[in-house]
C-alpha cells in the first residue's frame, strides 16, 4: 500500500480527519472557546476558517491517503490568522515564516512513513509559492503530566490559556490539549527543523526554505533516511487524528 500526499482543496475539506474536522485548538482563541462552548460548533468553525484562510491566502493543508481513505492531514497558515499562535512563552512567529499547526495520523502503526510524507507535502508546496521558512511550536514531554501550581504566577496563567478548555466545554472541545493537538519537538528535529526560541516545554522550532542552496534536495535525501530507518527504530510520537 502506497501513501499519496495531496494539497487540500474546499472540495476535500469533509476528508480531514475526524479530530482535525472538529479541533479549533489552534483556530480559535481560547477565551473566545469558553465564552461560546455552549452554542458553537466546532465543525462549522473549522471548516469557516480553513475555507477564509484558503480564499485569502491559498491552500493551508496537506491530505494523505491510502487506498483512498484518509490516513492523515498537515495544517499550515500565516501566523496572523492563527489565533492560538500569540499565546505561547516563545512567541511570536517570525514575520517571514508560515506556521505548521497540525500534523498528525489515523493509523499509530505508520506513523513515521505518513508523517514525513505530510512534511514533504507542505514544504513542496510552500517553496513553489517562493515561502522564505517555516516554523512550528513543538511540545516535549508530551507524555508527561504539566504541573503549573510550581510555576511563577504568569507562566502559569499562560499556560492555562494555551492548555487548558473553559469549564463545561462539550467532549470534543476537552479532546483538545497541547498533547492532542501539537506536534512532538522531537520529531520536528528529526525532519531538520531548529530550535530558535528554547523553552522546556514549548520550543519554537524553524525550518529554512532557501531553494538557491539545493534544500530541497537535501531535506529530500533526508527523508528517505529517516523512512529507511523507521522500521528499525521506535517511531516518535506522533499526534494521532
């Protein structure tokens, strides 16, 4: 069975996977979440913002399949219409960089070979549209329960605003969490991305688009290592769909 990455259209946005159809963790404003748990649909909203990102800026997605059913999704846009994207220790985005907010994969078991190939499927797409970088938050310890009651006042309330939903949020609003719906920096690394703004527990990582430098190239030969290497060694964790 093969995977084919392609670029998501208006057309394929009932494709997305389930968690990616419903998930606003990076679309809305939490505050804003809170305040309309008890009227707002999720579906709708994402489907309302990926639809404006796309009739303003372009194609904000990546859409792998296998066999004709969708295995997993890649979501990237400019960071201004990313509300989510203020929020964090490490922000803001740089003002030459798209950011990557969702990767992530139905099937646990190939994990690795799909997510690559979302990587390659976004960064394809951005150096034809002549995008200078792109950069992600990345999460560590994603397994590892976040203890904010020791952290100063301010980290604190920022990381509640980022992490956690308003009470009395429906289920699929509690479905997201920085574990559920960030990308792993660990992974980001393996796929050549840098830390550019360090912080314990969420990096702001940066992946450099220079085409006159034969990066694509490079990162491609890079990719193929990685997936030949996959087999041999324990996948990183990647945010299942």
């Amino acid at each position: 069975m093969s995977t084919s990455v392609t670029g998501l259209t208006l057309e394929s946005i009932s494709r997305l996977p389930a968690h990616a159809r419903r998930c606003v963790f990076w679309e809305i404003d939490p505050a804003v979440a809170a305040d309309s748990w008890g009227f707002s649909d999720p579906v709708f909203e994402k489907e309302a913002w990926i639809s404006t990102v796309m009739l303003e800026w372009g194609s904000c997605g990546q859409l792998a399949t296998m066999d004709d059913k969708t295995v997993g999704c890649a979501l990237y846009a400019p960071p201004r219409v990313v509300p989510r994207a203020g929020l964090f220790p490490t922000s803001p985005v740089s003002p030459d960089a798209i950011l990557l907010t969702t990767l992530g994969t139905e099937y646990p078991d190939l994990d690795g070979d799909i997510a690559y190939r979302l990587v390659q499927g976004v960064v394809n797409d951005l150096v034809h549209r002549g995008v200078r970088a792109l950069e992600a938050f990345g999460i560590q310890g994603a397994h590892e329960s976040t203890a904010l009651s020791d952290r100063p006042t301010g980290t604190m309330r920022l990381m509640e605003r980022i992490g956690v939903p308003g009470r009395g949020a429906r289920r699929s609003v509690m479905e997201c969490s920085p574990e559920n719906c960030m990308i792993d920096a660990d992974f980001l690394q393996e796929v050549g991305f840098e830390v550019v703004a360090p912080h314990h527990r969420f990096p702001r990582l940066r992946l450099e688009l220079d085409t006159d430098h034969g990066w694509k190239e490079d990162v491609e030969r890079a990719l193929d290592q990685l997936l030949a290497a996959a087999a041999m060694t324990a996948p990183t964790r990647i945010p299942t769909l």
